[in-house]
C-alpha cells in the first residue's frame, strides 16, 4: 500500500470539537490554550493501528495507545490466548482480536503496527508488517542478529516507511536535554560513561501450570523466553541495549571495540543467558568542536600541542547489569572535563567539576578601588572539610522530567510522523541496527573471551 | 505447604504479600508478578508521578477533555456511582474542593467518550480513597491467575485483602485497634486488639484521616468534602466487603460524613454500595474517664467475620 492508500484507509472521523461533545461553549473557550502535542489538532485523521504481541509491553503500548486522540486502534494480536484475553479488556471493544498475526495483516490492513512479540520473532513479524505495506513500531532491541536487523534496515529503506524503534529514553525529556548538554559542551569534553542496570530477582515470569505438568516446559519457554539464547539475547538485549543507546546518541557514535565478561553465577536455574555481565566498549570520537586551542597557550601536558589535540580520541563506557544486587539501580553517569550528568528516566543531576581556579578566596575591592580585602580571614579555629564521602560533588543541578511518560511519548511521535509519512522517526531503523551492534558484540565477546572489533554497520 | 513473603513500597506506604503453596519457586515469581501489579496501578494512579496517567489529567483536564485508557475509564465510572451513592461524600477532589472553597461539580466524565475535562481551574484528582483497595484487587487476580488460592495481602495495613485460609485452614486473622488511641490527647492508650476480623476471599480497608499514600493532604485530618471544614464529629472505620475497592470507597466516605451522619446513612440507605458490605465497624474517641474503648459493629451480614 502506497502512503496516499494508507490514508485513504484510514476512517474519517468528525474533527475534534464534535469528538469532545461534552460542552461546545466551554470547548470553544478552551481551544485558546496550547496543546502539547499535535494529534489533538483540529481535523486530525486517526491513524489505523494495531498491536502485534500482546504480553506485558504490548499491553503498557495498548493502555498508550488508547490515550491518544489521533490513534484507532482496530486489532490486536497474539498467539498466546490468556494474553489476548487480558490485553483485549485494555484494548477495548472496537479492536478485533488475532491469534494469527498474519490473518490480522492480510484482513485488517492497518496503516500502522506496532511490535512487541519476543525479540527472535522481531525481523520476521516486522519484516511482514513491512510487505503489508504498514509502518512500524518495534519493541526493542530491533533484531536478534546484526544480519538481521541489516536486512531489516534495508528493507524499510526500500519500503520508505515509517519506523521506529521502542527505545522510549529518545521520547524523555531529561535525555533529549542531557543530549542538547553534551553536544554543546557543558561538560567539557566527555572522557568516560559509567552505566549500569542492577537488579535483585530471578527475572522469572511464573507459568500457569505446575512443574509436572506436561505442558509446563514448553509455556516455561514460552513465558520466560528472555532467559534463552534462542530467543533473546538476556541482559544486554532486554535492558543494556536502552542505556547503549543513549551512549551511542549522546556521543553521536557507535563503540569501536569492546571487551566484557559474564556468566551464570548465581540463579543456576537452567537459564542459558547470562545473570550478570561487564562490558568495556571504547569509543573514538572526534575533538569537540569549538574555537581551534590557541597556538600562543601554555603548553599542553605531556609536550602535547594543539596538532595532537585534534586527533580522535577514546572515550572509555562502562557496561554492567546484575540480577542479585540493586544497590546501584539503573543509571548512566556520563563523565566530563567540567561536569557529570546522572542519568534515570525520571531524574537527571547535574553536577559542576570543581576546577583548580575554584578555591574560594575573596579578592573583592573595596569601594575606592584601592586596597583589597583580606584575602583569608583567621580566627583560631580550623575550617574543616566535611567528611562526608560525597562533599566534593557539590550541589547537582537538577533535570526533571515534568510532562510526562515517555512511552506514551514515543508513541504520539511516532504516530505524528505516520500521519506525516515522515520517515525522520526518533529512533529509526539505522539507529537500532547501531543499537543492536552494539548490545550483541558484547555477548559475543563474552562468548568468545576476546576483544571485538563492532561491526560498522 | 510451603509460605514465601514478599514486600514492596508503593503509594506512600509498604505492600506485603504472604502466599502459601507447594512450590517456592512459583510461588515467588506469582510474588514478583503481583507486586509489579501494584506498581502498575500506582504509576496508573499516583498524582505524584509526573508519568501516571492521573498526573495527565491534572496537568491538562483545566484546558481540553483528556482521553483515557479503558481501565481509567472504568475506575472513574466506578467513582462517579460511588459518589452519588454516598451524596457526594467519596469525593476524588475533596483536596481541591477545600482549597477552592467550591461545592459545585469539579469534574465531567463522558464515559462513552472516555472524556474527562474540569470544570475550573485548580482542579486534580486524587484516588487516595480508591487506590489501595483497587491495586490489591488487581494484585489479587494475579494471584489467581496463577492457582494462589491461600494469600495474604496488605497495605500500609489499612487495606487489607485476604484469600482462602491461612496454614492452619483458619480464615486469616486481622487484629483491630482503635485509631483514636494512638492520639496525642487521647486520655488512655490501649495497645491491645479490640477486637479481630476473620476474612476468606474478603478484603477490607481502614480509614480514620486521609491517608498519605496517594492523597494530597497528608498531614491534616480529613475534611468534609461537602463543607471544607475539618468533621466536627470524627469516626474511624473499618469496612469489610468481597473486593478492596469498594471496602476503600465505603470506609473512606463513611469517615468523611462524620460518625452521626453515617451512622444513620449505615441503617437507613439502601443502595448497591452499602450491599456489598459484609461488615462495618465504627471506632470513636474516647470520652468517659474509664477510656473504655468504642468499637461499635454498625453492620455485620455473615456471621464470624467479626470476633
Ligand atoms: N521498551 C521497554 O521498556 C520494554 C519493556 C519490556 C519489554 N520490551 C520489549 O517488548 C517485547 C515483548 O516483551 P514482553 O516483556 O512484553 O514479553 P511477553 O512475553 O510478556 O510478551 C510477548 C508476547 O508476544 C506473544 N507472541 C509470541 N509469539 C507470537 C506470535 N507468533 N504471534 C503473536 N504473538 C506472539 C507472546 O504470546 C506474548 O504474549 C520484547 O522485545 C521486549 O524487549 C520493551
């Protein structure tokens, strides 16, 4: 289907002052003020969208998606009934439910799908939605191989559709601002990330039925899918490949190489992926832009000049997530020359280096401009540092996050560049083929205990 | 049998489960499930959390009808029946209607539409009220889902929901104080249970002040939402009922009219709300010098929930 079929598949719906039919004066009175985002716009066509996969994301998309005024969500599917049954209650009773994902393409043909079936199933149920001529949103991480998620990159390039990746920090504000901080320079130049995800359970989901029952291995599979190589690649794919991504967007790059380790250490309960892992990935960027270094300057350390300083250099991240700790949380820690950035989805901090002209003398002049104030004032008693163990960090500047979720966030996007057939999404398919590079070099450096090179891609 | 506990914070005070089973491996994981629940509907219904959906609302509902999902939609339908069955006295906005001195409407929800808008400015929901009753509902049939039928939930205490029995085969014991006697100008403290509650496949909630979990007005007694003056003659209740969010409503708007109001609202009304009571118990301030404890059964409709 061509862009222009899309729409015309699309149901016309009365514009929005008939589809709020509450009050028409007050409506009228109310239309004065800003509206956040653009769905809510007059004459807004909804857009026909459907769900694919139907679990536990698929149902926070579903409950989304139905808050969202430019959005007709008319199916939903999946192959695991229990799931159906309760996602269906979410989706309401204008989407028809699909046990077969393809009946759903072929009958229904959304103008929009929207992906979060198991991470082995991704290529293939997009790659499908791609030849329905449907643009697509995909959970993340976008494929289960780099192969794969090439071959996908491809394919909605020679589709022209629109996708996007569900890497929902690209939709947050306090990472769209930790962003704009980085890329202007407020931390100076940005020599290491520290980034982690840890947690403190087994990362199991129960299954419906008792251990001896005969269908119990195969919905334990089913179920607990992110647990085996088959089917998801644990840790890194699951949780590492959001944080990555922000390393990759903030830094405007993909690794270089990476080193990491990891194992099975401590649920030894039959699960083939990795319970906890470290990854070291290194970075070669480019000097910050800015004004060249004054060649008159003082020399730089180490008999460097200003020649040498605009050679790349390494920008050092560190990766770890743990399932049996959860001291450290999830967070990004993003280290510069003037300052760090601490990073969560609901709260950003911000906090200055001390640099070496900060040691806090008064120098102020006296009104005549003549003699100068005592530069330091004794009285007998010592100033002492505290000894708390964070006193050097200083006051952070604080990055909230105020307006609201950034699923439902990255959808209203997504759903605007539909309607646009802007294929500019937040986070396309190039930027998840980096993200998936990315995520499952590392597990094949595990594997293979050695450094690898990431593939460009 | 095999029992495995689990705890978690969510809206304002601790969640904690206590299941029985056969095997612990399941029965932790069904744990994990149902405490995500409850998180679940705390980012649902938390006005706190800039992300939550009730947290939309407030933020835009002044300027333009807000669309919401199916879940909300039905909670809200829920509220607006249990709002008139209680003359206004279960109020979503009684934090706001205080501060503005209103007495009219504060909100509209077109429930075909799924449209909820203010009628002015200064206007938020609050579920304080509703919200622990419902994520223990929720975190309930979790469990079920998953074959739990003995299980223990609660609340920060004051909602409690139980299923089955307990390790003994017993309905699951929950032990009542009187809230006044925790009050600084309480003549006499009594440390000891008045009284308990047996309960299988019942939940119940407590409510003596506005509660700090998802509520606006944390630190203040509870005001009535029909005046804005604080209740000039304060109760506490305990309602037991088949599901936690109608136990939640009940107690809290019981709380709210004030102990003659609702005494006679307990006898003399008949509606679906007060139907699906199993048991209400009225505690008062203390009066005689004796400080003789006041715990006074206003409703009991099947026989050994209250011992
Ligand atoms: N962005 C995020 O924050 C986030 C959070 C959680 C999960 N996810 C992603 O969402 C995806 C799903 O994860 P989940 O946690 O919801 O898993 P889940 O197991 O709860 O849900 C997956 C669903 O897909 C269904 N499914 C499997 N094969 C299917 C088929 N052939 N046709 C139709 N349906 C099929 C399953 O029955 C299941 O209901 C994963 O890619 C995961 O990485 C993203």
């Amino acid at each position: 289907m061509n862009t222009s079929d899309r729409h015309h598949a699309a149901s016309l719906k009365p514009n929005r002052r008939e589809l709020l039919g509450l009050s028409a004066a007050a409506a009228g009175a109310w239309a004065s003020t800003a509206l956040k985002s653009a769905v809510a716009a007059d004459g807004v066509e909804p857009v026909r969208t459907a769900v694919i996969g139907t679990g536990g994301r698929g149902s926070d998309l579903i409950r989304s998606l139905t808050t969202i005024e430019g959005c007709d969500l008319v199916a939903i599917a999946d192959d695991y009934p229990p799931h159906l049954e309760k996602a269906a209650k979410f989706a309401g009773p204008q989407a028809k439910p699909y046990s077969d994902y393809h009946k759903l393409l072929n009958e229904v043909k959304p103008a929009a799908v929207i992906i979060a079936v198991p991470l082995y199933l991704h290529y293939q149920v997009a790659s499908d939605a791609l030849q329905a001529g449907c643009d697509v949103f995909c959970e993340k991480t976008m494929c289960h191989t780099v192969d794969e998620a090439r071959k996908l990159a491809e394919e909605v390039d020679s589709a022209k559709a629109v996708f996007q990746v569900g890497l929902q920090r690209r939709a947050n504000p306090i990472y769209q601002q930790a962003a704009a901080m980085v890329q202007s320079g407020v931390l100076g130049q940005v020599t290491a990330v520290k980034a982690q995800w840890h947690r403190n359970n087994n990362w199991r989901r129960p299954v419906p039925v008792p251990k001896g029952h005969a269908d119990w291995t195969k919905l334990e599979r089913k179920l607990n899918w992110r647990l085996y190589r088959d089917y998801s690649g644990g840790l890194m794919t699951e949780l590492g490949s959001h944080q990555l991504d922000v390393v990759n967007w903030l830094l405007g790059d993909i690794p270089k190489r990476v080193i990491a380790s990891g194992g099975v250490d401590y649920w030894r309960d039959g699960r083939e992926v990795f319970d906890n892992v470290f990854c070291l990935y290194e970075y070669e960027l480019p000097p910050l832009a800015g004004p060249r270094p004054d060649p008159n300057a003082a020399a730089l350390p180490n008999g460097g000049t200003s020649e040498t300083s605009l050679k790349p250099y390494t920008v050092r991240v560190t990766y770890s997530s743990l399932c049996n700790n959860a001291y450290e949380g999830a967070a990004e820690l993003v280290m510069g020359t003037k300052g760090t950035l601490y990073l969560t989805s609901n709260k950003g901090l911000f906090y200055r280096e001390k640099l070496a002209d900060d040691v806090g003398w008064s120098a102020k002049k006296t009104a005549d401009g003549g003699s100068v104030d005592a530069s330091v004032v004794t009285s007998g008693k010592t100033l002492k540092l505290s000894n708390s163990p964070w006193a050097h960090r200083g006051e952070p500047l604080e990055i909230d996050n105020l307006l609201g979720d950034d699923t439902r966030d990255e959808l209203v996007s997504f759903l605007d560049h539909v309607r646009r057939d802007d294929v500019q999404t937040i986070c396309d398919a190039r930027e998840g083929l980096r993200d998936t590079a990315t995520v499952l070099t590392a597990n094949r450096a595990i594997d293979e205990q050695t450094s690898l090179a990431i593939p460009r891609v | 049998m095999t029992v495995v506990e689990r705890a978690r914070p969510a809206m304002g005070s601790l969640f904690r489960l206590r299941l029985l089973g056969d095997d612990a491996d399941h029965l932790e994981a069904v744990a994990e499930a149902a405490l995500d629940e409850i998180e679940r509907i705390e980012r649902l219904l938390s006005w706190r959390d800039a992300r939550s959906e009730v947290a939309r609302i407030n933020r835009e509902a002044t300027a333009r009808p807000v669309l919401v999902d199916f879940e909300l939609a039905a909670i809200l339908a829920q509220c607006q029946e249990a709002e008139a069955a209680t003359d206004g006295y279960l109020d979503l906005a009684a934090a706001a209607r205080a501060e503005l001195r209103e007495t009219g409407r504060l909100w509209e929800f077109d429930a075909e539409r799924r449209l909820i808008r203010f009628t002015c400015p200064g206007v938020r929901l609050d579920f304080g009220a509703y919200g622990k009753g419902y994520a223990l509902d929720c975190a309930a049939a979790e469990l079920r889902s998953f074959g739990i039928t003995q299980a223990l939930l609660d609340g920060g205490t004051s909602s409690v929901l139980a299923l089955g029995t307990d390790e003994f085969g017993n309905p699951w014991p929950v032990g009542m104080r009187n809230p006044f006697a925790a009050r600084p100008d309480a003549k006499t403290t009594w440390p000891h249970e008045l009284g308990q509650l047996r309960l299988t496949d019942l939940a119940l909630s407590s409510s003596a002040a506005l509660d700090a979990g998802l509520s606006h007005s944390a630190d203040h007694d509870m005001l009535n939402p029909r005046t804005g003056e604080p209740i000039a003659d304060p109760s506490a209740y305990t309602v037991v009922a088949a599901d936690g969010a109608t136990a939640e409503v009940l107690s809290t708007a019981l709380c709210a009219m004030g102990s003659a109001a609702a005494e006679a609202y307990t006898k003399e009304r008949t509606n679906d709300l007060l139907a699906a009571a199993v048991a209400i118990v009225r505690f008062d301030p203390p009066q005689d010098a004796d400080g003789s404890p006041h715990l006074t059964p206003l409703l009991v409709r099947r026989p050994g929930v209250l011992v």
